[in-house]
C-alpha cells in the first residue's frame, strides 16, 4: 500500500521550496480522488485557512478528514497529512492538528501519536536552536517573538521558545515541560537508531519539537520519522515550507528566469496586487518606486473599506485605472495604503475580517479585468489566495518554481481565467528588500 504526502497550505506561499507538483484549490472528494491517482507521492491542498474565523476553520478541517480518509478507503492508499503554516508562527497553528487528529481517530479508528512542529525555513533565514525559533534579519539572529509578526493583530504571541508557545497557544493545557525536544545538535550527528527509538517513544498526540539549521539536520530527522512511520507510527505535522521539501525529497532547481516567465506575443503590462502591510512589503515597494522601470502606483483607500462606502466605486476606479495602465504596455501596482488599522472597540476575528473584506476587494479587480496582462504578482498571504481562487478562478495548478529564493511561481490550469499564465506569489514576511523591483524588471520586455 502506497502512502499520499497531503500538504495543506494555510495561505499559496508554502510551495515556496518545491516544483513539479500540483496544487488544488478544493479539497471536495473529486478534487481528492484525482490528486489520489497522480503518480507523484505529494500534493497540496490550498485551504486559505489563516483567512478564516476558528469556527470556519475547525468545520473545513473535519471536512477535509473525512473526505481524506474517504478516498483513502476507497484506493486503498495511506496518508500523512503536513499542515504547512507560517514560519514566523501565525495562524491557527495548533488548532488545525487538533481537529484533524481527532477527527482522523474517528473516522479511521487510529490514534495519532505525535504531532511534530518544525517550522524552519532557511530559504528566508528562520532557523530553531535550543527550541527557540528565530529569524535571521540582516544578519543578526532575532527571536520570532521580538518581532513585528509576534504582534500580528490576530495572530500573535509572546513566546520564541517552541514548547512556551505550545504551552501559550494551548493556554496551559499542555506544558512546555510535556514536549519531546529534538536538539540541532543530535541531529547534526546522525544517531539514526537512538533517534528512531526516540520518536518511537512519543505517543497519544504528544508535541515533538524539531530544532534545524540546515537541510542536513532536517534530513535527519524526516529520515527517522518515515522509519517510525514504516513501523505503523502515526503523525501529524505543522511545518514551514523548508520541512515540506526534506520530507518530500525535493531536489533543487535553479531559480526560474523572465525567459521562462515571460508570454512574448503578449505586449500588454503585467499587475502587482499588494496587500501585505508588514514593513517588509512596505521597503520593498519604496524600492520599487525608486526604480526606472515603466510602472505605474496606484493605491487601493483601505479607509473606504474598512467603513463600508464607496468600496465598489474604489474598485471600478481603480479598474478603469490598471486597464488603462496595462493596455500602454506599463506594468500597474495596486497597493493598499500602508497604514495599519486597528481599533480597541474590535477583537481579532473581526480585524481579520476587515482584511478579508480589503482582500476580496482586490481580487475582485483581477477577475473583472477585461484585457490580459503578461504576468501577474500578488504580494501577502491572504490577497494571493484570494486572487488564485476568487480572481483567477484556478482550481488546480501546477508549481513551478521560484522566481527567487522563497518566491514561488504556479502556471494556471486550463480552467482559469487567465490560462497557463506564470502566477507569481510573494509572501508578506519574505524577500530582500529589492526583490520586488528586480522580479519586475526580470519580467519587463
């Protein structure tokens, strides 16, 4: 019996290590039983569920079991299912494994023994050392709970410290002191049979920490959970996007050129849907501004939004404005405008409604488009769901590749509105400060 590696990605950005594989935007059962017969080991799943209320994302998740354990039956073939999530730690990041755990010893009748946590990415400089999750920010080694993405508005948190944030996101229910803790160093020495007995102890849905520098490390330790996994050990997994390659064996392929991107007998403009507020974002446009290339900045009024007047003449506006950028064959950047918005008087979820309102806003503008650019870009990870799914109308693409270190790019299925176009998705938290400005002017002819 053959084994299904099941990505589900909380937002588009977690295929930013992989290629050659598929991506569906359904996870109804027919969606499944084609990802079920490809020939390749793994899939992804976009679940876009970093967008959704802890209500809506507790109800798609015990959908998502059952319909796999379904066609599980149905083929025959096993599972492990990877929930890829943010390397900076938003999201509902333990709430997801939670359901799915459950739900899988319910309708499958088997107990998950673990629940693995490595959400390293070193292709955007997040490491784990002695359990403390960092990100690398010129240079220097910053805890993730010092930084601008541990007070994200719906998401944050305190705690750097791994089994701390298990213990801070369970609020107490499960104790740092309860988590088994893979150490750097002890994967670094490749003791593959006292890790495997390691692993092998863990049980009844204990937390296993996974420290990683590199893919040496990481190696390692997917080596010794397929063994254990071989031995009928069963797991669920919340990573970042470095875990989701070294447990796929992923090779690794040269960063993808505007040669390859580019349509030639396209000679409209390409457009840049920006959504992401972190300061990242924000420095990357300024040096796209400061660049000499054939782009035209138009801003998309969050105010408008957020009160609820004139959002509709705001899109039409700025339609009408991109249309006409593209037809002159200059590139258009729809921004929002970079303050943040914040209120005492709402809670989390309903912030993190007022950003799906903005994000539906700005994919409405690529699936009213009535002229064809030559490439697309959508910057942040709700806003580049929103438009693969609800813009571009993909139901299933194919990766492949990165334009730039952690940048991936899908080609669009037959089905979309735009086909087998290059789709460029830009994480919010990722890149160089002068990535965006050179993806534009690698994709300007």
């Amino acid at each position: 019996m053959g084994r299904k590696m099941i990505v589900l990605d909380d937002d588009p950005t977690g295929v930013q290590t992989i290629h050659g594989l598929s991506v569906y935007t359904s996870w109804d059962l027919k969606a499944l039983r084609e990802a079920f017969e490809e020939p390749q080991e793994m899939f992804f799943i976009l679940t876009n569920s970093r967008s959704f209320s802890v209500e809506k994302t507790i109800c798609a998740h015990r959908e998502i079991a059952a319909n796999i354990v379904q066609v599980s039956k149905e083929t025959g073939m096993d599972f492990v299912i990877i929930c890829r999530g943010d390397s900076t730690l938003r999201g509902h990041y333990l709430l997801e494994m939670d359901v799915l755990s459950e739900a899988i010893q319910e309708l499958a009748g088997t107990e998950i023994d673990g629940q693995i946590i490595g959400p390293c990415f070193f292709e955007g400089g997040r490491v784990t050392i002695d359990n403390i999750h960092y990100l690398a920010d010129k240079g220097e080694l910053v805890p993730v709970g010092e930084t601008e993405f541990a007070r994200d508005k719906t998401f944050g948190f305190q705690n750097s410290h791994l089994g701390k944030y298990v213990e801070e996101k369970t609020k107490g229910k499960y104790k740092a002191a309860e988590c088994v803790y893979f150490d750097h160093k002890e994967l670094t020495d490749h003791n593959i049979g006292g890790l495997a007995a390691k692993l092998a102890s863990v049980s009844k849905g204990s937390k296993v920490i996974v420290n990683a520098v590199d893919y040496n490390q990481l190696n390692a330790f997917c080596k010794v959970l397929l063994i254990a996994m071989n031995k009928n050990k069963r797991f669920i997994i919340r990573s970042a996007a470095s875990f989701v390659k070294a447990f796929g064996k992923i090779s690794d392929q040269p960063l993808l050129t505007g040669e390859q991107l580019i349509q030639k007998d396209n000679k409209n403009g390409g457009i840049v849907i920006v959504g992401s507020h972190v300061n990242k974002t924000t420095r990357q446009l300024e040096k796209l501004k400061n660049a000499e290339l054939p782009v035209d900045f138009i801003e998309f009024n969050i105010q408008k939004a957020i009160e609820g007047s004139g959002l509709e003449s705001e899109v039409e506006s700025i339609l009408a404005k991109a249309q006409g950028v593209l037809r002159r064959g200059r590139h258009a950047v729809i921004f929002t405008s970079r303050e943040v918005f914040s209120s005492k008087e709402l809670n989390k979820e309903e912030l993190l409604q007022i950003s799906v309102g903005i994000s539906d806003a700005l994919s409405s503008i690529v699936r009213k488009l009535e002229i064809t650019p030559s490439f697309i870009v959508a910057k942040g990870g709700i806003t580049s769901s929103d438009v693969a799914i609800k813009g571009l109308k993909v139901k299933k693409a194919l990766v492949m590749g990165q334009i730039k270190k952690g940048i991936p790019v899908w080609m669009t299925g037959e089905e979309s509105k735009f086909p087998f176009m290059p789709y460029i998705i830009f994480p919010g938290n990722v890149g160089e400060d002068s990535d965006l400005r050179e993806i534009i002017s690698e994709l300007n002819h």
